[in-house]
C-alpha cells in the first residue's frame, strides 16, 4: 500500500492534526460527535483513507500517528486502564475502522 496525499480536509481552526493535547483531543470528540459537522467527518475519513502501510497493524499505527501525537498517544490505550483515556469509548474510533473498512 502507498502512502498517498488525501483530500483536503476543513478542520475547525482550533483543530489541527495530529492532536497535541487532551484538550485538542476532547474538542475533536466534540467535533465528530456533532451531526451539522457530517460531511467534514467524510472528508478526514477519505483522507485518513489514503494513509497506506505493509500490513494492517502498519495502516493502523501510520492513521493513528496521523491522528495523535506522541505525547497524546501516550495518555490513550483501548481500555482506559492506568488513568489514560479509553479509545474504545472515543469517536475517534470509528474513523479507524471505518478508513480500514470504507464502510460508515
């Protein structure tokens, strides 16, 4: 799989990926929580979409380094466990699975 540019993306202006910060974290929950902000979340979708790599987990690593940052990302892990927050209850997932997948 390349690695190829995707579409480009209108970001709210206090979002920009990767998110840096918890606090970016949370706001781009909000983000995709809210039903008006649908065809933005298609966009990154389409974007993260285009991310490539040698097998899944690559994909999967190389589309959550777009996402996150070192430092957040070591303040989430799937559970929660630890007082770090839980990927499995963010939004943010379903970008994941749906950009591996292409379903929505």
């Amino acid at each position: 799989m390349n690695c190829t540019p995707g579409p480009e993306v209108e970001m709210p202006e206090n979002i920009n990926l990767p998110l840096e910060h918890l606090e970016a974290v949370e706001a781009f929950e909000v983000f995709l929580k809210e039903p008006s902000n649908h065809p933005a979340r298609q966009r990154i979708i389409a974007s993260l979409a285009t991310i490539g790599g040698h097998d899944v987990k690559r994909v999967t690593w190389n589309i959550l380094g777009r996402l996150y940052s070192d430092d957040v990302s070591h303040q989430i892990n799937w559970k929660g466990v630890n007082h770090k927050k839980a990927f499995s209850q963010m939004s943010a997932k379903s970008l994941l699975f749906i950009a591996h997948t292409g379903a929505d």
